[in-house]
C-alpha cells in the first residue's frame, strides 16, 4: 500500500469531519464515494441537455 504524506492543516481538516472512533481509512473511502456519486449525477445531469 502506498504511504501518503500529509500536513498538518489537512490533517486537522480530516479530523473535524471524523465521527467518534471513525479511521482515517473509512473517512478517506467515505469522501471518494461521496466524489463519485456526485460526479456520475453531473455526468449524468449534462445527458438531458
């Protein structure tokens, strides 16, 4: 697994939005699903147009 790096002011970001005992892995995975709904609703918005 690839190691990523982060600065404090990101990392504090992804604390705020962590839920009780949330991981950082369910937080990440969480917001990339959030990323790819809304990107396949836009992609899908442009359709009716």
């Amino acid at each position: 697994m690839p190691t990523v790096e982060l600065d404090e002011d990101t990392v504090q970001r992804l604390d705020d939005l962590r839920v009780e005992d949330e991981s950082y892995d369910e937080l990440v995975t969480e917001l990339i699903n959030i990323y790819e709904a809304e990107e396949l609703t836009l992609f899908h918005g442009g359709d009716e147009y």
